[in-house]
C-alpha cells in the first residue's frame, strides 16, 4: 500500500515559489536590457538625424535655410520617438567654437544660427568643416526594484547624468559640412 498523500500537501506551492521567483527576476530583466537597448539605438539615431540635418544646410547651400538649434533639436526629437525633451541632454561643438551643452526643451526656443557662419564672423557652416552632436538620456531600470535598500532607483559609479538615480545612456556624431 501507498502512504496517504497528507504528507506531500503544498509541496507544489512550495516548489512554484522557488522557481518562479527567480523566472519572473528574469523576465523582468530581459525586459529591461531590451528597453534600455531600445532606448540607446533611439538616442543615436536621433543625434546622427540631427548631425545630417546640420551638416546639408551650411553656408553654399542656397536651396535651403541654414540651420539653427531650434532646426537641429526638432530634427533629433522627430528622429528620436519615445525620448522626452526635458530629459535629453544635447551638446554641440564645431571647429572654432566651445562645446554648448543644453536640454534638448531650451533648444527648441533658440534660434541662434548653428554651427555659426559668416555672420558670427566665424567659418565653421562651410564645406569641409567638422561638426559634432553628442546627447545624453537617463535610463532608471526597474530593476533596482529588486535591489535592498536602492529605493527608486540605482546609482552606477560614473555613470550618471540629470540626477543620482539614472544611468546616463551616451551617444555621439560627428561629420564634415557638406555645402
């Protein structure tokens, strides 16, 4: 005869408990890396968008106006969908200027010519001049949820930006003014 099955009562629970937690730890971290994955391609897409965008309208290019910032940031926003302006972080360099770093929402009301020309007594919108957008996007990960004592989110040694709980996503490009 076969003992009672009194003694094998919750044993599925139990079972389910050790083995889904972790599966679940699992499935929220793959769904992370792909959102973070997602997030990155999209903010460099966005930054060459608005380095072509930049580099087509320079000083001989009389079939279109020159850039600006505000061109330049529309251009990255329209490329980049799903990145919130508030928290893009742009910088801009060209050959003869310092590099200006500034929020993606600032950008959008600046209308200052860009790279500057001719009428900033500077060369940098001719052709053969080397401009550079570089932009930075926090990403907070639902992880950390997982983490004792984190709380919101997780802070990554030297790699944070727009806070202490991010992790600030890089993405940079650079070419030569074509007109």
């Amino acid at each position: 005869m076969s003992k009672p099955k009194r003694n094998r009562i919750g044993n599925a629970t139990i079972e389910f408990t050790l083995v889904g937690i972790p599966l679940v730890f699992v499935l929220i971290s793959t769904i992370e890396m792909a959102r973070g994955m997602w997030i990155y391609h999209t903010l460099a897409y966005a930054i060459k968008g608005g380095t072509r965008y930049a580099v087509a309208r320079g000083q001989n290019n009389s079939g279109v106006n020159h850039s600006s910032y505000q061109g330049v940031c529309t251009a990255i926003l329209q490329a980049g969908a799903g990145l919130l302006k508030e928290d893009l972080i742009l910088t801009f360099q060209s050959a003869t200027t310092q590099p200006t770093t500034i929020t993606a929402a600032s950008c959008l009301s600046n209308s200052n010519q860009w790279p500057p020309g001719v009428t900033a007594g500077k060369i940098d919108d001719q052709a053969g001049q080397t401009i550079s957008i570089s932009g930075f996007y926090p990403f907070v990960s639902a992880i950390s949820m997982f983490w004792p004592g984190a709380g919101p989110g997780m802070t990554f040694q030297g790699l944070t930006c727009n806070g202490p709980l991010a992790v600030c996503l890089p993405a940079a490009s650079q070419d030569v003014m074509q007109f």
